[in-house]
C-alpha cells in the first residue's frame, strides 16, 4: 500500500479457475485493507481533535478565598465541543 505497511501475495496454480472466481476474493480483501486505512486515518484525526480540546481547556483550579471550585470536561462522543474556563470578576466598590 502507500505507506508500506502491507503485503499481499496469492499462490495460484495455472489453468485452475478463472479471473471471476478471483474477483469476489479479491475484492474482499480490497475493502478490508481500504476499511482499515480509513479506520486508522479517522482515529488519528479523533486523536488530534482530543488533543486541540484538552489544550484550550484549563490546566489547574484557581483558588479564591474559600470556595470549593471544580471543572471537568467529558465528551458525550469521542470529541466534545465544549469549552469551560475560570475568570476571575474584579468588583469595584464604591465608597458613598
């Protein structure tokens, strides 16, 4: 195949069979190496999407005062879109 990864070899015996009784095997084995490429390449790309989420999600819980803060992140699919992130709100007070 493209990358290397893959070698198929037939032994056939001359005159035994025809190029139709070769075609349906054949083209079995084309669909499950072609299967297993496109699985390989979807779960690189699944890879890369878990990969970009986790970095623009937060890398530790800020601490104010004494509030229990917790966030979690967790994909109903293999990816999420959801994003979450501590802000810290600066109140002013004023002095009437």
């Amino acid at each position: 195949m493209a990358d290397g990864e893959y070698l198929i070899s037939f032994d056939l015996v001359p005159g035994q069979g025809s190029v139709e009784d070769l075609r349906a095997p054949l083209n079995i084995v084309r669909l499950a190496i072609s299967q297993k490429l496109q699985r390989s390449r979807y779960e690189e790309i699944i890879q890369d999407a878990r990969r970009i989420q986790s970095s623009i999600l937060p890398k530790r819980t800020p601490r104010y005062a004494d509030f229990d803060i917790a966030g979690e992140s967790r994909p109903a699919e293999e990816v999420g879109g959801d994003f979450y992130d501590y802000i810290r709100l600066h109140r002013t007070c004023s002095t009437s």
